[in-house]
C-alpha cells in the first residue's frame, strides 16, 4: 500500500463525492437551456451555489463557478486591475508578496510586462511572515496608486497563515480591494467571506476531497470586475463557458463535508503533525522545520535539509512506497529552488534542500509512522551522495 502524503498537491476525492459527481454526469442538459432537462441541470447547480455559499459564509451570488484556483486567481487579479485602471488610470500599483502561488505571480508579473502594473512586495520574514507594518506605511503614503493586493490566506508549500482580516483592514481604510488566494487555506481554517472584508476570494476542489477541474472566485457585492473571458455571458457576465453542474455538486458536497468537520479534523491533523515534527527532531541534527515560529496550518509540515536535495529525498521515499513533494505540485519537473522559499531569505542552496509532507482526511499516524520509518535511511543517503559531489 502507498502511502500518500502530498494532499497540497491534491487530495483523493472522498467516496461519497465521487458517487454524487458520478450520478450527476448522467443528467442530460445544458443549465442555460429553457427546456425542463437543462432547468434539471440548473437546479442542481444554482442548490450547489447556494450550498457553497453556506459553507463560505457569503451570499450566492457572490459565487462565480470557474476550473479552479489558477482561473480565479487570474480573473480576480485581471479583472479587478483592469476595473479599477478603468475608473482611474493613475491606479497601477498591484501589492503581492514573493511568497505566493504561480497562479497569483504569474498574472501580476503578466500585468506588469503588457499592462503597465507597478508591482510591490511586502516583505516576508525568515518564518514566512509578512510585514504589515510595511504594508501600512506604503499604504498611508501611495494609497492613490493601488489598484489591488493580492496576498494568499494560508501557504501552500509552508502552511504560514496571514493575518487577512489585518490586511483586509488596513486596505479597506483607503477603499483599496484584496484579493486571497484561500486555495490552501479553505477547508482547513475558519475562512468567512462575510466577516473578512475581502473583495475576492478563490478556491479550488481538489485540495479538500473533491474532484479536479472546478473551483470559484468569490466576489463581493460591492466588487465590480472585468471578465477574462468572453462568450455565452454565463456567471453573470463574469465567467463565459457553459457551466459544469456535476463538479460544481461534488465541489460544495466536499466543502459542506470539510467545513462541517473542520474543528475536529484540525485537532486530528495538529495531533499527527506534532508526533512528525518532534519525532523529526531526533533524526538528523540537519533537518529544520521550516517557519517554526509561524502560525501554519495544521495539514502542511515543510522541513529543511541543511546540505541535502529535496528531489533526491523525494524520489528515494517514492521507491519506498510514499509519495511526498519538495514544493508545488505546479512546478514539478522544473529543476529550480522554491520561491517561496527564496523570498523567505534562504539561498538557493538550502531553498533546494526542502521536503513538504501534506495531510489530508485519509491521513493517519501509521502515514507518519511508515515515513519516520524510511526517512532516516534516506537522509543519510541524500547528504552523503551531497558530499561526496562537492
Ligand atoms: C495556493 C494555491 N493556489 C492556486 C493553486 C492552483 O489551483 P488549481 O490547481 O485548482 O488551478 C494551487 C494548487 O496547487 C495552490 O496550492
């Protein structure tokens, strides 16, 4: 048996999802025909709107279906950036940090190449953490010139936890909209729409049980945004392409699962986390555990290898059976350090030295038990082979 523990990467879809999302795909129409099979089909995506709009605490109108954490982002930071240039063209700065996900990076730095965007970024300390009190001053002193910030809610390769309702606070001061990647974090800590101050918020199926290919962004009321995409006008203009009423069931059947459980599923994860992390301590005097003094989630544990490859200690747990990751799933197969990393303040060296082990509802401590058992024997062989390269 496999042992799995890359559930940041995705996670198995829970059984019961995957029967509901089975029976739905047999349903036949098109939710936008008038017809009684595509109103069929309608009911049942307009019940999984309203059902992740409970789960979310937000309205469900507020809901826009897309493919998922990728598409969000990049609709939220598109469409906002190009609203708000819109009603002011002097609004060009988009506010972001090192430490976010490619699908928030790589629109930013997309705006700034073809569109003008002055990016800046709060600064990030050795644990992963932002600097408010940076953000605050800029703001204070260029509040003029925001056009957005982007800053995730939970990280995906550390699991350090922001501050949002700080953020969101010390924005909204000044009428500026922010935008959380929540793709991490939903499902794993409380995340109300309503109580965050939040302008967009996006998320995704597959990291907590359900199936691949949907998400949303959710948009306040009072946002307005540009569409990316253009078509059918479905999603109220917002979002063109025929909707995907199946997965947009088993999206809110997982969500309604996970935020339902979500209290006690946290104490379980924080009780297997803390057996990995202590236990981890009395391996090997060169394995850290990254952002030791953050808050972070209780399903990602990131260790650091002083002098050691996170590939090599990836691919020589995978011949044992268990599947772990050195960083995001998305930049599997590029030989480069993590970013997230490097924004942290390490070298490429020690960024290259990085194992994340990931929890999810299947996880249990005879998972933990199986890599403390392997993780050893596989350290000692990565520092060795790093040494005798030098
Ligand atoms: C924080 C974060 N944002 C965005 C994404 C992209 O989500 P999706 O795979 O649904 O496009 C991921 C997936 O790894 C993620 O971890």
């Amino acid at each position: 048996m496999r042992v799995y523990l890359d559930n940041a990467a995705t996670t198995p879809i829970r059984p019961e999802v995957l029967e509901c999302y089975i029976d739905t795909l047999k349903l036949i129409g098109n939710p936008s025909s008038v017809h009684s099979s595509g109103q069929q089909v309608r009911q049942v995506l307009e019940e999984a709107r309203e059902s992740l709009a409970k789960s979310l605490d937000c309205d469900r109108s507020e809901v826009l279906f897309t493919s998922g954490g990728t598409e969000s982002d990049n609709l939220a930071i598109k469409g906002i950036y190009w609203q708000r240039r819109d009603e002011d063209a002097n609004r060009n700065v988009v506010i972001s940090a090192g430490t976010e996900h490619h699908g928030v990076i790589d629109p930013i730095e997309w705006l700034e190449a073809h569109e003008v965007a002055e990016v800046q970024l709060v600064p990030v300390n050795f644990d992963g953490e932002l600097d408010l009190s940076w953000l605050a001053k800029y703001l204070e002193e260029n509040h003029s010139k925001v056009a957005l910030i982007s800053l995730m809610w939970a990280n995906n390769e550390t699991g350090v936890v922001t501050d949002i309702k700080a953020v969101t606070t010390l924005a909204n001061a000044f009428g500026i909209p922010v935008h959380t990647d929540a793709v991490a974090a939903f499902g794993h800590v409380q995340t109300s729409f309503k109580e965050s101050g939040l302008a967009a918020m996006s998320i995704s199926a597959h990291k907590l049980g359900g199936p691949v290919g949907i998400g949303a962004l959710i948009v306040s009321r009072a946002t307005k945004l540009v569409s990316i995409i253009h078509g059918g006008g479905q999603e109220r203009g917002m979002r063109s392409g025929t909707m995907n009423a199946p997965a947009a069931k088993a999206f809110a059947m997982a969500a309604e699962i996970a935020v339902r459980t979500l209290d006690e599923e946290r104490a379980r994860l924080a009780g297997i986390k803390n057996t990995l992390v202590e236990k981890a301590k009395t391996i090997n005097s060169s394995l850290g555990h990254t952002a030791e003094k953050a808050d972070t989630l209780p399903n990602i544990v990131h260790f650091t290898l002083a002098g050691g490859s996170g590939d090599s200690l990836l691919f020589l747990l995978d011949q044992d059976g268990i599947s772990v990751s050195t960083g995001s799933a998305c930049q599997a197969g590029v030989n480069r350090p993590s970013h997230v990393l490097i924004a942290m303040g390490r070298t490429e060296d020690e960024a290259k030295g990085c194992l994340r082990i990931t929890l999810g509802h299947e996880s249990t401590e005879s998972d933990i038990e199986a890599l403390l058992a392997s993780l050893p024997k596989a350290i000692d062989a990565t520092l060795k082979a790093g040494l005798s390269s030098q």
